[in-house]
C-alpha cells in the first residue's frame, strides 16, 4: 500500500469529503469494526485531519514492523 503525505491526505478528503477518504485509505490498514468505529466517529466530527492522519502514521508504522 502506498504510503500518503500529509498533503495528498489533505486532497483527498477535500475531493471525496472525510468518511469517504478514511474508509479509503484506511481499508488496508484496519479490519471492518474498527474502521466503522473511526468512520463515526469523523461523521461526528469530534476527529480532525491532523488526528486522523497521525493515527494513520502509527498504524503504517506498526504495519510495517510486521
């Protein structure tokens, strides 16, 4: 999986809208209850993009230490 900056995350969300560009990008990268989870919590906007693309930073790095 391609590993995105912080500016092509920033893109997509302005081009698919939030949810959509966190279920995208995260698909990979986190099983189904826990990106439902993350998606709900983004609809609710209680998550910024900063959080969220950190958080997809911890979980690329945990991925690739596998």
């Amino acid at each position: 999986m391609r590993l995105y900056s912080f500016n092509d995350f920033k893109y997509i969300c302005y081009i698919e809208g939030k949810k959509n560009a966190v279920e995208k990008i995260f698909s990979e990268i986190l099983e189904t209850k826990k990106l439902n989870a993350l998606c709900k919590s983004v609809e609710n906007k209680n998550i910024n993009l900063n959080t969220i693309y950190k958080e997809y930073m911890n979980l690329q790095e945990i991925k690739n230490k596998k």
